[in-house]
C-alpha cells in the first residue's frame, strides 16, 4: 500500500463580483437579509462571452494545481471531475479537461455528489492512489450556477447563496506514511433526494419533446429547489457526525484539529460546528463571505487560499467536511 497526499492546489474564480446590493436590484432581497441568515457579502457569476464554462474554470484552476505539484501534465494518470452544472447533459467535463489540457488518453471520471462532491471525488482518488493502480491524479471541482438560477424574488431563497468558481488538487503517490490523507468517510440518505434538487432536465419526468413544447414561464422544474430549513437542520448534525467519525477512525479528538475547511454552504452552519468542536477562529477556514457557495467548488477553492495564506502547514491535522444534496455527506482526515 502506498500513501496518497495532496501535492498541489489551484482555484479560479470568474472576475465578475456580483454584491449583494447588486442583487437587490433584480429581486426583493436585501445586503442585511443575506449576511445575517447566509454570511455572504458577495459571489462571482461568470460573464457571457468571456469564456468561462464548467469546464474552463476548471481547466484555469488545474494548470495552478499541476504547476504547483512540480509535475507535468503528461504525468497525470487520471482526472476526477465533481460539479452538478456540467457544460453537457453528457459526456462529462472529465473529457473535456483531459482535450482541453492537452493530456494523453487517461481515465477521466465524472463524479454528481454535489456539494460533497469534492471530498467524494478525493476519495476515489486516495484510493487509486493506496493501490497503487494511479500516481498523479487530478481532482477538480467546478461550478457554473448563475446561468442556472431563478434571478427573481421566486427564487431569492436559492439564489443569492449560490457563485461561479473552481477549484483544483493533484493527488499524489508518496512513500512517506506518516503523511497524507489518512481516511475519507462518505455517506448518503437518499431519502431526502429532492429536498436540494434540480428535477429537470430529467428522463424522469417528462418527454423531452413535451418540455420543449411547454416554454411555461411558471415552471420552476428548471430551477434547483432548497427547503433550506430542512437542510440546514440535517447539515449541522451530518456535519458534525462525520468530523467525529474521523477523528475516531483516527485515534484523534477535536483538540488535535489544525484547520478545518468545512464545505462553504452558509456561515452559519460553519460557526455551528466550530462551536461545536470548541474550535477557535483561527482553525476554521471560511470564505463563504466572497464566494458564496460554490457547491463542489468550494472546498478545492477555500483550502487553496488557505494555503496560501499560510494558515496551513507541514504536519498539520487537516479537516474536510462536506454536506448537500442527496443527501451525502462526507469529511477527509488528513496529515499534511
Ligand atoms: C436558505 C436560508 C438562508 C433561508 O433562511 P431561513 O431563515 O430558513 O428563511 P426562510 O426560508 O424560512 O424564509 C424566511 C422569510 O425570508 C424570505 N426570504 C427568503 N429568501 C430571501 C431573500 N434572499 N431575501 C429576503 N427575504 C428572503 C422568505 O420568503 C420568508 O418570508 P416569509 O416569512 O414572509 O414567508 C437557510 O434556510 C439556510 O441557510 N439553509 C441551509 C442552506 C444551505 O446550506 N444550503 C446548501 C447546503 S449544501
């Protein structure tokens, strides 16, 4: 068995601040409304015509990510793709990463958990990587929302949570065992599927043909839906059961956390759990406040900038933690 660590990361996100004031404009919300139920002062929302798809975000933030890891493209032997806004119905982005970058024809897997999306997809990678089957993979995690939501007062409940951006990690092969991730734990209770959901479009539920015949402006179907009550109550208890599940796993307690970087869905949930593990400001890493949440995003884009602010380092107890829609949920114990 080898071990897997994270050798390198990478995020972009589209330069277009969108503030909460801005959206005040188009819908019945208000700056005071978002930061106190959400945390959030702003989000990015790509531009039409710039260029920015799923999948190039994620190319931009992958490019850090291999550089980073002082390796050539031509030596990532497998990608992983987490988003739930792909470019295509199908195929995946996976592929278009693999052309885009110019990589030879390894493996490319698309992974649709969401906002657990990226700890799920990190631990596919660890485990390719334990067996000994892959060294380099790339992992991304990539977001394109606001072309997809409700920018109405019907939709204000969603809407003003949700931003563009990407994130990426090269997950590497290491001989050192003391390091790396030490154990991912992943769930799901697909009980509550549609309580976060995007019904259409959707085999399920209606002949294409009709769907584009019915061009019905109180259709909702296409936008996601989020009984945000209900989701944050399941998120701050499955949050904090699969933190404890590693730490267990792991022989460690919450004193023994460097940094967390929990899954950026609201802030509140966020401070939630950092009370809860009696963690101080300065081991929770959050940037919901300029992101918003960037679903599988968000995690790659948050522990990025919290490396490179140095609030990361050799030999700290890093905590992932994911929540969202499916439910999954999922956290990543890792020695860095
Ligand atoms: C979404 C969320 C912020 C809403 O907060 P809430 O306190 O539950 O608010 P409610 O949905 O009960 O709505 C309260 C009122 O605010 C209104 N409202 C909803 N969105 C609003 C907005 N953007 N601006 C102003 N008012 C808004 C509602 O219409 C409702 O009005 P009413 O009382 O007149 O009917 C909160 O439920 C939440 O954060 N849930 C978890 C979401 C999450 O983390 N999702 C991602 C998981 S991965």
């Amino acid at each position: 068995m080898y071990n897997a660590k994270i050798a390198g990361l990478g995020y972009y996100v589209p330069e277009n601040v969108v503030t909460n004031d801005d959206l005040s404009k188009v819908m019945d919300t208000s700056d005071e409304w978002i930061q106190e139920r959400t945390g959030i002062k702003e989000r990015r929302h790509v531009i039409n015509g710039d260029g920015d798809t799923t999948t190039a975000m994620g190319v931009k933030a992958a490019k850090v990510a291999i550089e980073r890891a002082g390796i050539d493209k031509d030596e990532i032997d497998f990608i992983i793709f987490a988003t739930l806004s792909p470019d295509y119905y199908f195929p995946g982005p996976g592929v278009l990463v693999q052309r885009d970058l110019g990589i030879k024809t390894v493996g490319a897997l698309d992974v649709r958990n969401q906002c657990s999306g990226f700890v799920y997809a990190l631990s596919v990678a660890d485990q390719f990587v334990k067996t000994g089957m892959y060294k380099n993979i790339l992992v991304i995690g990539s977001e394109l929302h606001s072309r997809g939501l409700d920018m109405t007062t019907r939709g204000r409940g969603v809407s003003v949570i949700f931003g563009d951006g990407a994130g990426a990690a090269v997950v590497t092969r290491s001989e050192d065992n003391s390091k790396g991730i030490l154990s991912t734990h992943l769930h799901s209770e697909g009980q509550h599927a549609e309580e976060l959901s995007l019904i259409a479009p959707g085999m399920g539920q209606r002949w294409v043909l009709d769907i584009i015949d019915d061009n019905d402006p109180d259709d909702t179907s296409y936008y996601p839906y989020m009984n945000g009550q209900f989701v944050f109550k399941n998120a701050v208890v499955r949050f904090s059961e699969v933190i404890m599940e590693g730490l267990k796993t792991n022989g460690l307690t919450a004193d023994d956390i460097d940094m967390l970087v929990p899954h950026q869905a609201n802030l509140r949930i966020s401070q939630f759990v950092q009370k809860k593990f009696g963690l101080s400001d300065d081991q929770v890493y959050n940037n919901i406040m300029k992101y918003g949440n960037t679903t599988a995003a968000s995690i790659p884009i948050a522990l990025t900038e919290a490396w490179e602010e140095g609030k990361i380092k050799e030999g700290d107890t890093v905590v992932l933690a994911a929540f969202g829609s499916g439910f999954t949920w999922g956290s990543a114990i890792i020695k860095w």
